[in-house]
C-alpha cells in the first residue's frame, strides 16, 4: 500500500496555496505606516542627538505626530508653511532657552 502519490499531491497543493497567499510587507498599508513611522523617528532622533542641538527632545516628538497622523500629505505651500512656523518656533525656544 503505497501512499506517496497522494501524500505528493496533498504537500504540493499545500505549497501552492502557500506561495499564492504569500504578501510581501510593504504589500499592507498598515505594515507600511509602521515602518515609516519607526524609521522616521529613529532617523530624526538621530539627527537630534547627533548635531546635539540644546533642544534635541522636540524634534522627535514633532516627527512622531507629524507621521502618526492619517491626514492625507499637505500641499507644497502647506509642507512649507508647516517648516518655516516649526523653524521659527524653534528659533523663538532657542532664543529664550539662552537668555
């Protein structure tokens, strides 16, 4: 009583089904926003604490609800209002940080 045809035949269905449900990371928005998200805030803490700005804790607070929220991407004029308010709230807590 040899079984190995129908024991081939179930694995290789099995394999099949496999490679057909397989899905990559980057293939699920949810696993994409996750990665950014970690990433993002990891390289801007890394920038903080490398140039060791006096300040160095906001920048990866303000990365972090920058990238945590589902709003869509801003407009150019948008993104650029958005660095010069940030940069000009970063020169005003510098300036009171050294008087």
């Amino acid at each position: 009583m040899s079984t190995d045809g129908a024991s081939r035949v179930s694995v290789d269905s099995i394999a099949q089904a496999a490679r057909s449900r397989r899905t990559l990371w980057f293939d699920d928005l949810r696993s994409v926003r996750i990665v950014r998200f970690g990433l993002g805030v990891a390289i801007a803490m890394a920038i903080a604490f490398g140039f060791d700005w006096p300040l160095q804790f906001l920048l990866p607070v303000l990365t972090a609800s920058l990238l945590g929220s589902k709003q869509p991407a801003p407009t150019l004029r948008q993104g650029f209002n958005n660095i010069l308010s940030i940069v000009a709230a970063f020169g005003l807590g510098l300036m009171f940080s050294l008087l």
